[in-house]
C-alpha cells in the first residue's frame, strides 16, 4: 500500500515587504494570522486586495485572517484604545 503525503506551507504577512520574501523562500502561501484592523501591514483588510493579487500572480494560497472582537485587558492591558468616532477598537 502507497502513502502520498502533501504539504502546503503558509508564511505570516507582517509587514508589506514579507510577501515577497515569502514567495522568494518557496512558501506555498501566505496568512495574516492577527484578526485586528491597526496592527499590522498583514492584518489590515484595506491591504488584502494587494496581497491577493500578489499571491494569484504567483500562484499562492492566501488565507487572511479573521475573527471576533474580544476584551483582553485582564492579560494585556494598554490594549485596548478608543477611536475618534466613539467606536472601540481592539488592537
């Protein structure tokens, strides 16, 4: 009996140059991990459409990530920062 084993490898997307050098290292794809608007390059949704583009130009996967809102003040505190319209933000 054969076993065929597959992998895809994905790399984090923190800053804007990473994608590139992702791509440059033979990553299969690209994720952003962090579910937060302000935290990083990768984690920005205004920034997706460059880096999917990106990724099907070159034929990698691209998973960016996204995820409900939380209240972690007790284990990080400073994390949290209200927003000019009255809105709270996660960061």
């Amino acid at each position: 009996m054969a076993f065929f084993l597959c992998t895809c490898i994905a790399g984090l997307a923190v800053e804007a140059k990473h994608p590139e050098q992702l791509y440059n290292s033979g990553f299969d794809g690209i994720y952003t991990y962090f579910a937060s608007n302000t935290f990083v390059y990768g984690s920005m949704p205004h920034n997706w459409h460059r880096i999917s583009k990106y990724c099907k130009s070159r034929e990698l996967l691209f998973s960016p990530s996204v995820g409900p809102g939380y209240i972690d003040t007790e284990v990080r505190p400073g994390s949290l920062v209200a927003s000019s319209h009255g809105r709270i933000i996660y960061i």
